[in-house]
C-alpha cells in the first residue's frame, strides 16, 4: 500500500509542477510583450541559465569563440632572450648563496 501512497504522490508532485510552469510561462510572456529587448540574445533570464551550463550554454557558447593572439618572430625572440637573461640571473643568485 505504501508504494501505491507514494506513486500517487508523485503524480500529484508532478501535475503541481506542471501547472506552475504554465503559470511560469503566462507570467513570463507577459513580461516579454512589455520588454521586448529581454528576447535579445544574451539578455534575460536564458543568459544566466547559459552561465550555469544550461540548455542555452551550448548556443552561446558557439559564436563567441576566442582568437588566438599572433606573435610576431620579432616579439619570440625578444621574450626568450628575456627568459634566459632571467634564468641565468636566477642560476647566479643561488651559485653565489651555496658558496
């Protein structure tokens, strides 16, 4: 009997849920037919959803892909000659305390 008593409860769950959703969905339609500009992508309450890796992360993710940076040959050589110039001040600074 115990099992029967919980299945009908959460039908009755679900159904509650349902009906609020609906009542989520006049209310928000709404609130679109009195600020439109909340449907631009980006905006509204599906760009927080995208934040949290919802069903809208994937769509907002695809167009805003990052661009990698080029270096010129003239700016890798110069950041290597300054790594090396670092790393022998470093290897100098710890010979000089051993001794």
């Amino acid at each position: 009997m115990a099992k029967r008593q919980k299945s009908d409860l959460r039908r009755y769950a679900v159904v509650g849920a349902e009906q609020r959703l609906l009542e989520l969905a006049e209310e928000a339609a709404a609130i679109f037919a009195i600020f439109p500009e909340l449907r631009a992508p980006g905006r509204g309450f599906m760009a927080k959803a995208a934040g949290r890796g919802g069903p809208a992360a994937d769509a907002a993710a695809a167009p805003t892909k990052r661009r990698r940076r080029k270096m010129s040959a003239d700016a890798r050589r110069r950041i290597s000659e300054a790594q090396k110039a670092r790393w022998a001040k470093q290897k100098a600074a710890g010979a000089s305390k051993k001794k």
